[in-house]
C-alpha cells in the first residue's frame, strides 16, 4: 500500500474515533475487587504508619494489580501472576508479628490466593471479542512488553497479532479493530487522538474506576480540540467490594512505582573528579548513574540483524530502552584500553601524553573556580569550553573540534605538538576499537535468540568471545527526576539495586 494510502486510511480512522468515540468495556471480577480492596487498605496502613516495614508487601502488591489489568489470561497460562501471588504471601509471612495489623495481612494473602486459583472475566470477555471480530481483522494492544509476549503465548491458537502501542504505531496494520488491554490511562494520548485503526475498545476490570480519555498534551492551547468520548459497557459480576479509583493522584499512587529515596547531594556544582547524573533503574535489579555526556551504547531488537547495535543520545534514553553495559566498569575505559593495545609500540607514548595533558587540566581546576575556567577557555575561543571538568576523565580523548584542543593546550601552557598528534592518533584508534567492538556485538546478537531478553528484560553476553566478555543488555526501567553528584569513574558502571524489583 502507498504512503498515500496509509494517510488516507488514517485519516479515515481519526474522523472514525472523533465522531464515535471509544469503547470501554468494563467486566466484573469479584477476585480481583476483593485484591484491590485490600490493596488500597494497605495504602492508608503506609501513609499512616510510613513505608518502612510495608515497603516490599506494598510494591508486591501493587505489581499483582498491575499484572491482573494488563495480563487477564488464566494462571496456566500466567506464570507473572502466579510469581507475584506468591510474593505477597511471602511479604506477609515476613510481616507476621511485626506489625499490628494482622486483619489486613490475612486479607491480602487471602486475596492473592483467590487471585491466583480464579479464572479471570476478563480474559473469557476478551477472547469472545477476539472471535466475534475474527481474528484476522483485529489487533490485541499490549500494555508493555512483558504483557504483549505474555498474551501472545496465550492468544497463539487463535492467530491473532498482539503488539505493544509503540509496535501498533510502527506497523500500522490494515485492520478494522484494535483490542486494547488495560484503561486508556495507560496508554499515549496518540493511540485515541491519531488512531490507527477506525474502532477502539479498552478492556478493563470493572473494580478499575478511573476510565478518562486522555487528551493530547496541546488540546489545552487549541481553539475547539477535539475530545474523544467514551462509551462504557460493564458485564459480569460486580458484586466484589467497592473500591473504585477516583482522583488522578490515588491512581497514581496504586501503580507500582520505583523508590528513589531522598537526595544524597544538595544542589550543588560537580567537582572536577564528579559529575550530575540521573539514576536509572535497570532489569536484572541493576542501576546505573548516567552523566548527561557522550552517546551510550544501545540495543534495538526492533532492528533487522546487523543494524541492532547502536549509539543513542543521552536524553533520548526512556524506559523501555535496552543498554548495553559492561559489568565493573564504563564501556569507554574499556576501549580506550583497546585502542592502546590496537597503537602497539606507541601505546605507551600516547598514554603517557594523555596522562600527562589531563592531570595538568586536573590541577588548574583545582587552583580556579569552574565558572572562572569556562569564561577564560571561552575567551580564547573555545566552543566547549562547559565540558572542560568532563576532559579530565581518561576514557574521553580529547575536545572534538581541533581549535578547541589547540586553545586548551595553550591555556595549560603544554606545546601542541607531540601532544596533539599523539591524542589524535589514540582518537582514530578508538574509532576503529569501537568499530571492531560494534561488529563483535553485532555477531553476537545475531546469533541469540532475543526473545528471551525481552521476555525476562536483560540478557548477559557471556560467551566467551574477547570483546564482548562481561556485556550485559538490559531494559530501563525507570529514570530519577532528580540529579545526583557522583563520582566521575562511577558514572555508568551498573551496580546491584532492587529499588525496580516491582516493575516490569
């Protein structure tokens, strides 16, 4: 089909969506009803008494919830369900006695049992749309990407697409319906307001309250946005306990959520051996912090073999993003190490050099303030002249612009020459490390079977190959609002962390 033609069809969906609307189809689950009861229980015991012992019981829980809205098939088929029920029970046999509330826990292991043996409504409303529709005329939407495998291998026999929203985007199959699980709250704005397909129906558990519309981030500056409507049809059993979701925030603070803790570094201006950089929570229980620096190394299974492997900047990095890490240490240090063994002979020399350039740099920083180094290298010319605390560090070469290296050498009061030519002859060798590095993860991912990395969200490279020994391909999982001051050479090295236990 032509490009024309695409448009042309999605134009016809959008006026589709904007004149009809959307439906939600909201199904009773007395099982469920009685968990999230208990569930927001547990919330007021928390606010009330603080996290402290609650923590992990509440981050159990809230991910159980999570996984019976966006996974509603039956437990043979749901080990994440299945694996999340037997947390909670765990979490409230660890609580037994040390805390006061022993109704509560009896509640959410009872509710979790009921969860785990009931056959959710949901799931039997879902595939009868399934069949009415036909299976080669609809698409099931996925919440995230664990859910999309998970309903695949369930929906495998009927033979119908299950795909992410990103993945809907993408594609842009030509068919009539999209079954979308989980409430729109869940999804982009786009899926309602640029839809793809001309019908769209939410499947929701009727103990879900909150069943809004979101709207595209503009509609609030647009002279009469449009706004879509909803049409909502509840079936089954809603006889469970009421606890239906109202206010935004509540919401909000039912969803499995990452915990941050507090700040450990006021705001404040790095030193000339730290930098700001955000936590990010990784799969596999790993974080890193990442400084808002060079390009990090990524992968993207999405890509045809060969072309997985890629650089992406720093601020495009979002959840659902796959790093490739080295484990103990930053991919740079490691390449630079390559790129002196690839000098042979000269090695020796130019590391020499490098050392000699960064320390000089190192103890004027420590003489001037950050500011006053800035306004004098910018005096002089230099473009960048910002990063000058990140030109301290081993693994970065040099400036990239050849003046703005010229300039900062004069300013250190260190001849150009050997020193320039010696950094730019490392330079191309790390080019070329990173080149021979990049062809041996290409390899190596070619011959896996990713499936299994974005079924479990990482995947350790260890296969003996020199190179790509100790790499680790990991799904992000959340980023801090907020900045921390770390050390330089701790930026970018993964480390133990259970703060997105909870999280998919």
């Amino acid at each position: 089909m032509s490009r024309i033609a695409d448009l042309n069809r999605r134009y016809a969906a959008a006026a589709s969506v904007a004149l009809n609307g959307v439906e939600i189809i909201a199904v009773g689950d007395p099982a469920g009803a009685r968990l999230n009861a208990a569930v927001r229980r547990l919330l007021l015991a928390v606010r009330a008494d603080g996290p402290g012992l609650w923590e992990d019981l509440l981050g159990a829980a809230k991910a159980l919830r999570w996984r019976l809205i966006t996974q509603p098939q039956p437990a043979r088929c749901n080990p994440a369900v299945v694996e999340m029920c037997e947390q909670v029970r765990r979490q409230v046999s660890r609580l037994r006695g040390a805390v006061a509330d022993e109704v509560l826990l009896d509640e959410l292991a009872t509710a979790a049992q009921a969860v785990g043996e009931a056959v959710p409504p949901l799931g039997d409303v879902l595939i009868r749309s399934i069949e009415e529709a036909g299976a080669s005329e609809c698409v099931v939407v996925a919440a995230s990407k664990p859910a999309q495998m998970a309903l695949a291998t369930w929906l495998r026999d009927l033979d119908t697409s299950v795909l992410t929203a990103g993945e809907l985007e993408r594609e842009q199959p030509d068919l009539s319906q999209a079954l979308v699980v989980g409430p729109p709250r869940f999804y982009r704005s786009s899926l309602v307001t640029a839809p793809v397909m001309s019908m769209i129906k939410f499947f929701v558990p009727a103990w879900f309250g909150d069943r809004s519309i979101p709207r595209s981030p503009i509609a609030a500056y647009a002279d009469g946005a449009i706004c879509i409507g909803a049409t909502v049809s509840i079936l089954g059993d809603t006889s469970g306990p009421v606890g239906a979701d109202g206010e935004d925030e509540v919401e909000e603070d039912l969803l499995p959520q990452p915990s941050w803790g507090g700040r450990r570094s006021a705001d404040q201006l790095p030193g000339a051996d730290e930098v700001a950089a955000r936590k990010v929570l990784l799969s596999g229980n790993l974080a890193i912090y990442l400084d808002d620096g060079d390009r990090i190394r990524a992968l993207d299974p999405a890509q045809p073999p060969g072309e997985r492997v890629v650089y992406t900047e720093v601020n495009a990095v979002r959840p659902g993003t796959y790093l490739l890490l080295r484990q103990g240490e930053t991919e740079r240090g490691a390449l630079y190490r390559s790129a002196l063994v690839l000098l042979s002979i000269k090695g020796p020399a130019v590391d020499a050099a490098q050392k000699a350039w960064k320390e000089a740099l190192a103890r004027r920083l420590e003489l001037i303030s950050y500011p006053e180094a800035v306004k004098e290298l910018r005096a002089r010319g230099v473009r960048t002249a910002d990063r000058v605390r990140a030109w301290t560090d081993p693994a970065l070469i040099r400036p990239n612009r050849d003046e703005d290296f010229d300039s900062l050498l004069s300013w250190l009061g260190i001849p150009i020459q050997p020193t320039f030519g010696l950094a730019t002859m490392l330079r191309r060798a790390h080019h070329q490390a990173s080149a021979n590095l990049r062809d041996q993860l290409e390899r190596a991912v070619s011959e896996a079977d990713l499936s299994a990395m974005e079924r479990d969200g990482h995947w350790r490279l260890d296969i003996g190959r020199e190179g790509v020994r100790g790499l680790i391909a990991t799904r992000v999982l959340a980023i801090s609002p907020h900045t921390e001051i770390v050390l330089r050479h701790d930026a970018r090295v993964p480390f133990e962390d259970r703060s997105g236990q909870w999280l998919e």
